[in-house]
C-alpha cells in the first residue's frame, strides 16, 4: 500500500480487528532471502567458456555434483560471470542445446528451422567438435529486470511473480550485485511443508 494513499485522519479504532494474530505457518513476514540459494552455491560458467564447458556444467548441477544431499532439488540453468565475476546473464537447458543450431543467430524462418534440424542429423562427432567452438557469450541473454528481485522483499511478493511469470526462478540483488538465486522448486518444497504442517492430526484408532 502507497504511504501516500494512507491517511491518519481516515484511521479509526472502530476499524482495528481486536482478534489475535494468526499463528498458523505462512510465508508472511518471510523474505526471498530466507529461501534463496546462495550464489556460491549456485551453478557457474564465465562467458569466455565454451558451449561443451557450458553443458558439463549444467550435466554436473542436474546431476547433483558437489551436493552435500543427494536428494536436493537440481539447478536447471547455470549464470554466466564477466570477468569481474559479477553476473551479466544465465543460460538455461534449452539455450545450450539451440546452441548447436545453425538458427541461434538468425531470426526464426522456415530455413532457419530446417537448418535446425539438420543439426541433429549430423554425427555426433561434428556436434561436440562445434560445442567447442561456440562461446557461451555467444548465447547468454543479459538479465530482464522482471528476472531479479531484492533480496529483502517480501517471499509473498517473489512466489506470486514466479507463479504468474511462470518462471523457474528469480535472480536475486542486493545493492545492484547478484547474491543468489530463488527456484519455484524451493517453494514449492515449502508450501508443501507448509501445507502438511497445517493438515489436522489423525486420530488414532479408537
């Protein structure tokens, strides 16, 4: 609510609930940052890496490499880092396979998708040759602003945005620098919680 539609004079005692505060679990009150995944933990690539480096990174995160829980929900994109490792962009499962398309560059055309095709009924010889060739620069989409959100706003905020944008996750900022990431997996992982938190005890047999 806009401070500026909100007026004292308009305020009324009569209008205030008297009924105790919820005490039921919620995401109210909670921020992104209390849900995200932190930078460090996340998958990275620099944008001077080739498409193949690219692809075993993201082989390596959908694979849970490196993870502590084998049964953790997986990262499903890898950001790309500069050379200041500051974050200009991410590259997600469907951007390193149309990597190996002749129509990444082009607009999409009838030839453009036949070309595409094509791609896929070469031996796989020549496909890694080219993952080796084709920078992930080359590929990388510079980040939307309705990708990234605070990490201090509010989690209700970010779930709603997910939901509607229907996206995978957010990038999270913190004074302009990336910190982390935000996953629709790790929400939905605490809705569910929060929701069998909330289902009535069973009775036990009488």
């Amino acid at each position: 609510m806009s401070t500026e539609s909100f007026s004292t004079e308009s305020f009324s005692t009569e209008s205030f609930s008297t009924e105790p505060f919820s005490t039921e679990p919620s995401i109210a009150g909670r921020r992104v940052r209390d849900l995200m995944v932190p930078l460090a933990r996340y998958t990275r690539v620099h944008r001077d890496a080739s498409l193949a480096d690219a692809f075993q990174a993201l082989r390596g995160a959908l694979s849970g490499a490196g993870r502590d829980d084998p049964v953790s929900p997986r990262d499903f994109a890898c950001l790309v880092l500069d050379d200041r490792d500051q974050v200009i962009g991410r590259l997600v499962v469907w951007d390193v396979l149309q990597g190996l398309e002749p129509q990444r560059s082009r607009g999409v055309d009838a030839l453009a998708m036949v070309d595409g095709l094509g791609a896929w009924r070469q031996p796989l010889a020549n496909l890694a040759a080219k993952s080796r060739d084709v920078r992930v620069r080359d590929l990388v989409h510079p980040l939307d602003r309705a990708e990234t959100i605070d990490a201090e706003a509010p989690l209700d905020e970010a779930v709603h945005r997910l939901v509607t944008r229907r996206a995978l996750s957010l990038i999270v900022t913190e004074d302009r620098r990336t910190v982390g990431v935000l996953r629709i997996v790790d929400v939905f992982a605490e809705v569910c919680a929060l929701i069998r938190a909330c289902e009535p005890p069973t009775e036990g047999p009488g």
